[in-house]
C-alpha cells in the first residue's frame, strides 16, 4: 500500500486517516496537525523522509502560482529543509488544475440556481485557478487578499488590480512569519466576523476554509460556498448559517473532504513518482495532474446544505 502524508500546521482536531483507491492503487492518507509549531512539523518531515511516498504541506503553502508565475513562500522553506528522498506538494497541481473546474460545475449543476455571477473570493493569490475561472466566466468578482491577509478593507475588483497587489507585496509577503498572514494552530478556533458587506453582496464566496469559519456572518442565508478540507462540523457550521449549496473541491470521504495538498500527494503516491516537485520548473507536470483527474475521477462535488430554501 502507498502511503501519503500531509503535515499541517493547523489543528490537530481536524487529523483523519482514511484508505482510498487511486489509478489502480490503494493509497493510505494520513493527515497529522501540529497545532502552530512548525518546529514539529519540520522534525516529522525529517522523521517520515524516505519512509512515506509523497508528502504534503498543509496549513501553509511553499509559494504562490499566479498563471506561469511561480513566487516562493521563504518563511515556509524551513518546514521541508530535512526533505532529501520523498516528494513534497502543497496541493498547487491541483489548484491550477481540478480547481479551474468551479465554475464549470456551477453552470452545469446550479445554473438554476445562481443566476447572478457575484463572487466574493477570499484570497485569488492562494488559489489563481479558481480566482481565474470565475474572471473568464464573466463573473464580477470581489478579490480580498488584501482584506483576509492583511486585515484591510479594501476591495479589488479586477486581474490588473490584484496582479498590481502581487507585485508590490508578494516580495514582502513571501517574507514575513507565515502566521501573520494566515491563520494557524488555535487561531484557526477562534471566529471574527468581519466584511459582511461583501459576503452580502455575493451569491458565491469562494476560498480556504479556515478563512470563510474565521470571517463569515452567523448567517448567510442562501449562498454558495466553494472551499475545501470541510469536516462534518464545517458543513454543520455552513449549514446553520443558512448556506444552500457546499462545493467542495476535492471529494468528500468519509464524510469529510481533504486539502488539495493531500489530494495532490495521494495522486503523485499512486503515480509513484520519486522525483521532487518544483513549481518553478514544473516541466509537464500539470498536464500530468489534468491527466490524473480525469482518470481517477476527481471532479468539484455538490452538496445541497439548505433543503428548505
């Protein structure tokens, strides 16, 4: 059996290990939390190298995709530093791949349903694939990168604008803690309502979960939300705040859907691939995951929350 191993920095309460088939071969996934100390997480990469066949970094991402545009994150590189024989994802193949997918199955599946194109994403840096996806579906689009990562209210409202943020900030970014622009350990337990404005004004809100429990309004009867790595618990919050339809963009199993980086790590363990990933320099390798999807198959899921609206 191959075996897959994503080390988060988040919570430990979210930890599951499920077995799954995968082109032809069963996969166990495993996802291990440190609760914000990155200092465990790094001693696990270390311990596991060469032990497991793919691994993958969750709470946290290695760098930025923007199109062909590949920005390292320096403050998460320490994590992986003990890394020598296993290869290491933080589920970028898949964002660029599976997740571009969003707005195809909303025209597919709900086309009755979300007749005005609003979307509110949280952060178009962390997943370009489906920030691009909404842009070229003609949605008109709130980008708040610069609300959820830097606690400003101020919206962006187009590419040009949110490419302008990326080059000015990107460099500084890449630089900082990696907890002061994103939440880890027991920040991820912690809600703060805040942006109701234009959680209002959107009829999808789209983004990592973690970020959408942390912000939302209590209620939000009626929407859409596109996110992933939902336990049962998630879904239960979403339900209660009123949401009508969940999708997630990895599937759901055993009653919860995993990260793009487990998702990513478990393809490239069945693929038993031994070479290391580098974004940088991705070669073919995210035409290898569009294959990937195809043939296992993995497609964006809905799940109807709401069954009284």
């Amino acid at each position: 059996m191959k075996r897959a191993v994503s080390i988060s920095i988040g919570s430990s309460v979210r930890d599951k290990a499920i077995e799954v088939d995968i082109l032809g071969e069963k996969v166990l996934l495993e996802r291990i939390g440190t609760n914000g100390d990155m200092k465990k997480a790094a001693a696990l990469y270390s311990e596991l190298d060469g032990k497991v066949d793919a691994f993958g970094v969750g709470g946290a991402v290695l760098g930025i995709m923007m199109g062909d545009k590949w920005s390292t994150m320096h403050s998460v590189q320490s994590l992986i530093q003990g890394v020598k024989k296993t290869p290491v994802v933080d589920g970028t193949g898949l964002k660029m791949t599976l997740e571009k997918k969003i707005t195809k199955v909303i025209k597919e599946e709900l086309s009755g349903y979300v007749k005005e194109k609003r979307a509110f994403v949280a952060v178009a840096l962390d997943r370009w694939g489906s920030a691009e996806a909404f842009l070229d579906d003609n949605y008109e689009v709130v980008f708040g990168d610069l609300m959820f990562a830097m606690g400003l209210s101020i919206p962006m409202r187009s590419e040009k604008q949110v490419r302008s943020m990326a080059n000015a900030l990107l460099p500084l970014m890449s630089r900082l803690p990696f907890e002061w622009v994103y939440p880890t350990g027991e920040k991820q337990s912690v809600r703060s309502p805040k942006f109701e404005k234009y959680f209002n004004w959107a009829t999808v809100v789209a983004g990592d979960c973690h970020y959408l429990w942390k912000y939302m309004p209590e209620k939000l009867p009626g929407r859409v939300i596109v996110t992933n790595t939902t336990t049962p618990a998630d879904q239960e919050f979403f339900k209660n705040a009123g949401i009508k339809y969940l999708i997630t963009t990895t599937p759901i199993l055993d009653g919860r859907s995993f990260g793009t980086n487990m998702m990513e790590a478990a393809i490239v363990a069945a693929l038993g691939r031994t070479e290391p990933v580098d974004y940088a320099n991705p070669g073919n390798y995210f035409d290898l995951m569009e294959k990937a999807i195809r043939e296992v198959p993995f497609y964006p899921q809905v799940k109807e929350l709401c069954l009284w609206m």
